[in-house]
C-alpha cells in the first residue's frame, strides 16, 4: 500500500470519526430523554417513557430489559428461542447426513 | 483425537468448574433482577462444560453426559417455555400472560412469569451450546447415530 493511499484512508476514518462524535455530542437528545415524534402536528412521547414508568408495578420485576424482553415483547423471544432451536436442529442434521455421504 | 492436556490444567478447570457453572446459574436465576438472563447463563453454563472437555478430552467427559442428555433437555426447556405460554391461556386471557404470583419486588421469586421462563431458556440455551459442540467434536468420527 502506497504512502498516499495510507494518508488517504486515515484521512477518512478521521473524517467518520469526528462526523460520529459531533453527531453524539450536538445532536441527541439528553441522556434519559426520548425522542419524541411528530405525526400530522400531534407531539406524541415515544413508548420507551411508558414502558419505564409502568414496567416495574405492571409485572413485578426490577430488571426492565426483562420486563421488555419477556413482558411487552413475549412474542419475540419466543421466536428467538425458536430460531435457535431451529439451528441446533439445523446444524446436527447438516452433520449427520455428512457423515453419512462417506 | 482429543487426549486431553497436562494435569496443571486438569486441576485448574476442575476447581474452577463449579464456580463457573455457579455463575451461570446465577445469571439465569437472577434474569428478572439483576442484568442477565437466560441466554447470557445458557452459554456460561455451556462454556465451563465446554472448559472441562478442552481440559479432559471428550472421551472422560461423554462417560458423564451424552448427546441423548442434550437433546432430551434442549426440547424440554423449549416445551417449558411454551407451557407455560399455554398457562396464561388457560388461567389467563392470552398467551404469555403473568400467571404466577408477581411477589414482593426486588426478592428472587417475584415478577411472575419471568423467572420460570427463563430457567426454561437456560436450559434449552446451555443444552442447545452444547449439543452443536458435540455434534462438531464428533461428526468425524461417526459416534452419534
């Protein structure tokens, strides 16, 4: 690699560093806000507000990435356990029938 | 193939070995509290399994647990999860819905369903780990039938 393509890529990775940290530091929102959104010029506070406010008295559990993961989205790591299982299933058949080819 | 390494390592993973599956048990027990869960723990557990193959080789380790072990607790814990699913259907009005008691918050038996769901997931995770890295060590030497 050339002298000039070296400066050229860390002059790029520079320039996406900074582009990041001036994005964080300027632009988000302040730490334990969420974002709101505007529909048709109705403000409306995201879901992430509801589910810290009523996630520890609505099921019990003091940890709330539980509350979410189990609770409000009971479907969806029902679906990962599935996909997971699917694989093990996946990867020991892929085996055997190998193993049988020889 | 796998022999198994010196006895300076045999004896560390030995001492260490319950700890870490301590550890892993804890993570799943303590999901609903502490950050964690079932997933985490599953591959803790699997992996100081996995330790003590790496230390011992496979042959001392298949003497004490089996692919029929693995495969009769990874469709368990998957069957765990979906019974009790099914409770909030018959108990309940929907699938997945709390039916056990929601307990005094921040002890270990509390917040319903959680805890119960993800021993199931431990389970199912730990033996599911374990299973592919069995399937892998041995399809070369066509032991599993």
């Amino acid at each position: 690699m050339g002298k000039a393509k070296q400066a050229l890529n860390l002059a790029l990775v520079a320039i996406i560093a900074a582009t990041f940290i001036y994005s964080v530091n300027f632009t988000m929102p302040e730490f334990g806000t969420f974002p709101t959104r505007e529909i048709n010029g109705k403000v409306e506070n995201s879901v992430g507000q509801l589910y810290l406010e009523n996630a520890t008295w609505q099921t019990g559990a003091a940890n709330v990435v539980t509350t979410i993961v189990w609770g409000y989205r009971g479907y969806d790591t029902l679906g990962e356990s599935t996909v997971l299982f699917t694989a093990v299933i996946g990867v020991i058949t892929v085996l055997r029938a190998m193993r049988r080819d020889e | 193939m796998m022999a198994g390494m010196t006895v300076i390592v045999k004896t560390i993973s030995r001492i260490m070995f319950p700890f870490i599956f301590l550890f892993g048990v804890y993570i799943v027990f303590h999901g609903h509290l502490t950050p964690g869960g079932g997933f985490p723990g599953g591959v803790i557990i699997a992996a100081s399994v996995a330790m003590l193959i790496l230390a011992y080789g496979l042959e001392r380790i298949q003497k004490s647990t089996s692919f029929l072990h693995a495969e009769v607790l990874d469709t368990l814990g998957s069957v765990a999860i979906v019974a009790i699913g099914i409770l909030g259907l018959i108990f309940g009005a929907y699938f997945l819905e709390t039916v056990f008691p929601l307990g005094v918050f921040g002890q270990l038996f509390s917040g319903g369903n959680f805890l119960w769901l993800y021993i199931g997931v431990g389970i199912k995770v730990a033996a599911g780990i374990l299973l592919i890295l069995f399937a892998m060590l041995m399809w070369d030497r066509g032991e599993h039938k």
